[in-house]
C-alpha cells in the first residue's frame, strides 16, 4: 500500500494551542493525515493526545490555530458540525446505547423515514429500510456473525459492540473516520476482529486516525505514528523506519526526532 | 532522520494472530436450560410478558372467585373506567420514567388544569373548548417549567417535580379558592368539559369518550415512542445519555420536549378527570401521582430509564383496576386492596431485577 505524500492532506492542523488555566493541553500543535492511510496517534498519558483528538472531532475548540479539511479552512464547534463535514468518531466506551437495536444505534440521530404521506406528515421510520441497509453495512464489513438487525446491542460482545461502532462511522464517515482506543477494552481474539475492520474501513478508502496505548497493534495496523508528546508532535515515524522500543522512547522524551 | 536507528525486521506482530486459530470462543460454559433460566430468558425479551401474565392470570382468578358478576361486559367496562385517569396521567409517567426521571407533580398539574378549565368557562364565561385550550396550555407551562428547572438548572428530577409539585397544589388552592365548581353548573353552561364522562353502550358494556380518548392516547404515543425518531431519542436519552450525546442527539430538547408533552397529556387528564367526577374540585386526583407510577412499575418500564413500552404501563393500570374491583366485589376490605396494590409494586420491582441479573 502505497500513500502519495506528496497530495492534499484530508486533515490537517496546524498551530493548534488550547490552554486550561495554567496548563497548556495543546501546546501549538501540528497534525496532518493523508487520503487513504491509518494515521495512529500515540502519547504518554497527559502528553494531550486526547485534547488534539477532541479539537479534530468538534469536541473541543482550540484557543488559537487552524483545522482544515481537503484543503478548506474549517472550524468546528460541537460534534454535530464535525460529523456534517463527514468526521466521524468512535469512542472507547460510549459508543452505543445498549437498549437500542442494532439497526437503531447505526442510524441513532439520522434516521431515514418513509417516502411519501407517512414520512412527511407522520415522520414514520423506515425500519426496513434501515435493517436492510445496516445489514448490508454490517456484512460488507466482514460483521457476518452479527445476523440480527434487531437484536438488543446489550445482547452483544464487547466487540461486537465495537463494531457496531466502526461500521457507523463506516456507514457515515465521508472524509475521516478518528478511532479513540477502540481495542482498550477487548480480549485478544477480539481486538484481531476490531483490527481487521479498521484495515477494512481503511481499504474502503476512508483515511483514519486511530489512537492507541497498544503498541502492537499500533505497529501492525498504522502506515505513519504520530508520536505526541508534552502537547505537541515529537515526530511522525513509520512501523518500518523505527522499532516498538523507539517509538516508546521518542514517547518518553528518551530520544529525540526531527519534527516531521 | 537523524539519531535513530531503522529498523528493518517486519513489525508486524504474530503473537496474537495464534487467537486466529483457536475454537471461536473464549470460554465455554455448558449451562443446561432449566425451564426457570428460560422462563427469565424469555421475561428478559419480552418484558411485557410478567405484567400481561400477571393480569391473564387475575382475570382467570376472580372469574373463578366470583363468576360472571366479574367477567359481565358491564363490569369489565367499569374496570375501564375506573383505571382511565390512572392510564392517562401513565402515559405521561411513562414518558417521563423512559428518560430515567420521575414526574411527582403530574397529579398536581391535572388538578390545576381542571381548575383552570372549570373557571375560565364557569366564571369567565369563555367558550368551552377555548377554556379547554387554554387548560392544556397551562398542563403545557407546567411541563415546561419541570424540564426548565431539570434541564437548565440541572435538579434531579425527583427533587424538582417534589418542589413544583407542591408549588402548583398551591397556586391550584389559590386560583380555585379551595371552591368545588359544581356538576350542575358545569353541565349547564360548559357540557363540553363533561363530554369524556358520557358513555356509548357496546354489548352491554358502557364505554366512555373518556376510556376512548385514553386508548387513543395510548396509540398515539406508543406510534410516537416507535415509529418516529423522536422517540427512539427518547430512548436512547433515558438509556445512556452521554452516549445519546455522542450520536448527536440534543438529549436537553429531547428531555424538555417529553416534560411539555407530559404536561399536556396531564392537562388531558385533567378533562378525563372533570368527565369522570363531573364537579371540578381542587382536591380531586390527589393520589394520581403515586398511582400512575405504580402502573408504570408493575407495567415492567425500568426506573433506570430506556426500558419498557407504553402498553405496559396500560396492562399496569388494568392489573390494579383489576385487583381493586375483584377484591371489592369479593367483599374484600379497602385496606387490603391497597395492601395487594403495595404487594404487586414489590413483586413487579423484584421481577425485574430478578430477570435483569445474569442474562444481560
């Protein structure tokens, strides 16, 4: 898999600096990701990497520097106006609302009605529609054990869950999809699916951000890593130019890199 | 590049990619079906399953008990009636418990209503369906201050309707002058008000337009709740608000739009309510409140919120309409009807969390 470096970044930061009081979470920040790559983001805790997430996802709104996506300026104020632009996220653990059915968590706050009097007038649903298509999702996706669009959420595994995570965003996501620990709290055999779906979704054409602590599966999955570190990037490596035991240690501040 | 070393070995890890080749799953439990694990199971799928066998079952009971001085369409149409405040002022409650809150002020909100009603047409002379309107509007305001003070000021539910509760019985006290507004003046001047308490005969049994209007209020919300998106919202509000949040739902509108909604389905409990008594009197409906949970809890909704369906709460209402009047006709003293009442709330908790340990 060759990615063209030498293209319009879909996402991109530059000079992004977001302060708490005295502490500096984001301390002028850059931070670019190509069409068709796995960008992972990985940091110490409180190296502000969750900070950097949340201001690409709407989460957050920096105090000073700029977002742009393909190459437009963009400003992004709430989740809601992030998701419009076609930035979906997936969060460790509150991704899905366990009571609501399969086919109602992909479609939750984009529901697609009936055509006709019935949508219009009575904004009746349409529940076939949305089975229909969130199985087609779900098996495209390779989520082929998952047979019953209309089986409680709660009712599945951990990572099942997940992936029902992954293919909303899948199913919504036009531009960048950002995955925040998707793997934190799964098994192995579970994380190798959730994994899977990632190269999948990737495969598809959507670029992602993935942000993990497993350097494992960091290295596997990931073309470039961006290494954070005090609120800032200490330098973008690839899982073929440096090892595990460097990336941790560019981490920890123990080495140090050129800003990419 | 400057100080680093490359790396060239593969980094690809295959130390978990083994999993790939194990049984496809983790632990195996060999648990044999006992008829009490499916029976849980099933309870669990279908939570509407313990209240509707609990009202089959009381039914066949007091048929049994008392024979056909029960199960005469008479009888059973007085049953209707008698649960059709209780049903409506349920499905507000319902509303309500679904987003994980509780509405202690419904019944004060219902008697307000009615008062407003009885005096705008009484004393003002209005028309009677403008005082109507106007009674929903306040049923609408009431609702709207609850989802104020627990959206914006962010009280718990249960201490703001507590305190609005005892603010609208008091403004209720104020406006009506603790006056009763008689049924013949009523009748007289505003039938309209009493129309939900005239009857239609059906083989014997005697419907109200009240009943009816409690029915059609059970299908509309139960469409709404659905087969709209607005009430898979209010679902998933009541089920795990942070991540409703997350899917882009607007959990404050949605919580502010099922208190404004319950405040008018009380205020058309308030109409149920003049139909059902004829005179209008500030101290009527006082134990609405308390009663309408209790059809919610024995209906199988979750107090936690984002489970249970709004036909429960119907089935609910009936199993307590059902008890009360069995137990009356079987010359059963009020006091242990309200015991059974108390038994069946306990019960009806004690299942739920019963099926709810172990088969998530």
């Amino acid at each position: 898999m060759s990615i063209d470096y030498q293209q319009t970044p879909v996402l991109k930061a530059s000079g992004l600096v977001k302060r708490y009081g005295s502490v500096t979470a984001i301390d002028n920040a850059d931070f670019e990701l190509y069409p068709g790559e796995i960008l992972a983001v990985i940091g110490d805790n409180g190296a502000g990497k969750s900070s950097l997430i949340k201001a690409l996802s709407g989460a957050l709104v920096p105090d000073e520097g700029e977002v742009w996506l393909d190459g437009q300026k963009v400003v992004l104020n709430t989740p809601m106006e992030a998701r419009e632009l076609g930035i979906e996220t997936v969060y460790q653990n509150l991704a899905v609302s366990p009571a609501l059915n399969i086919a109602d968590n992909l479609y939750l706050g984009r529901e697609i009605r009936k055509p006709g009097f019935l949508g219009k007038y009575l904004r009746m649903l349409d529940k076939k529609a949305m089975e229909h298509n969130a199985k087609a999702k779900m098996t495209e996706l390779g989520l082929l054990t998952i047979q019953n669009m209309s089986q409680a959420v709660e009712s599945l595994s951990g990572g099942q869950r997940q992936g029902v995570a992954v293919a909303r965003s899948a199913l919504f996501g036009s531009k960048v999809v950002i995955m925040d620990e998707p793997t934190a709290a799964l098994g192995v055999k579970e994380s190798r699916r959730v994994l899977n779906l990632i190269k999948e979704v990737r495969d598809r054409g959507l670029p992602i951000v993935l942000i993990s602590h497993n350097m494992p599966h960091v290295f596997e999955v990931a073309d470039r890593i961006h290494i954070h570190r005090l609120g800032k990037c200490a330098g973008i490596v690839t899982p073929q130019s440096h090892s595990m035991s460097d990336a941790v240690a560019i981490m920890t501040g123990a080495m140090e890199i050129e800003a990419a | 590049m400057s100080s680093v070393k490359p790396n060239t070995s593969t980094p690809v890890l295959e130390h978990d990619q083994v999993a790939d080749n194990t049984a496809g799953y983790v632990a195996n439990f060999s648990v044999k079906e006992s008829p009490i694990l499916r029976l849980k199971k099933l309870l669990h799928t279908y939570p509407i399953a313990a209240p509707s066998i609990v009202l089959l079952l009381a039914i066949f009971g007091f048929s049994l008990l008392i024979g056909n001085r029960f199960l005469h369409p008479f009888n059973l149409s007085l049953i209707l009636q008698q649960v059709t405040i209780i049903g409506v002022i349920g499905v507000a409650q319902t509303l309500i418990i679904l987003t994980a809150g509780i509405d202690l002020s419904v019944g004060a909100i219902m008697v307000l209503c009615s008062v407003v009603m009885g005096r705008m047409a009484i004393d003002l002379g209005l028309e009677a369906w403008l005082a109507l309107a106007l009674g929903i509007s306040v049923g609408a305001l009431a609702g709207f201050i609850n989802g104020l003070l627990i959206t914006r000021l962010k009280i718990p539910p249960f201490i703001a309707t507590l305190g609005s509760w005892n603010v609208f019985f008091a403004i209720n006290l104020w406006y009506s002058k603790s006056e009763t507004i008689r049924s013949q003046d009523i009748s007289s001047i505003a039938p309209l008000l009493q129309w939900t308490g005239e009857t239609i005969n059906f083989f014997g049994a005697r419907l109200t337009y009240g009943s009816l209007l409690m029915l059609g209020l059970f299908f509309l919300i139960w469409y709404a709740l659905n087969w709209t998106s607005w009430g898979r919202h209010v679902y998933a509000t009541g089920d795990d608000p942070d991540a409703a949040r997350l899917a882009g739902i607007q959990t404050n509108r949605i919580l502010m739009s099922v208190y404004v909604l319950a405040g008018i389905v009380c205020a058309v409990g308030a109409w149920v309510l003049i139909g059902r008594i004829g005179s209008i009197s500030p101290q009527a409906g006082y134990t609405a409140n308390l009663d309408s949970i209790t059809a919610v809890v024995i209906g199988g909704c979750s107090l936690f919120g984002g489970r249970g369906s709004i036909y429960g709460t119907l089935i609910g209402a009936l199993v307590v309409g059902v008890f009360r009047n069995g137990l009356a006709l079987a010359g059963v003293d009020v006091l242990w009807q309200e015991f059974t009442v108390g038994i069946l709330i306990i019960l009806a908790v004690g299942v739920d969390q019963w099926i709810r340990r172990g088969t998530a």
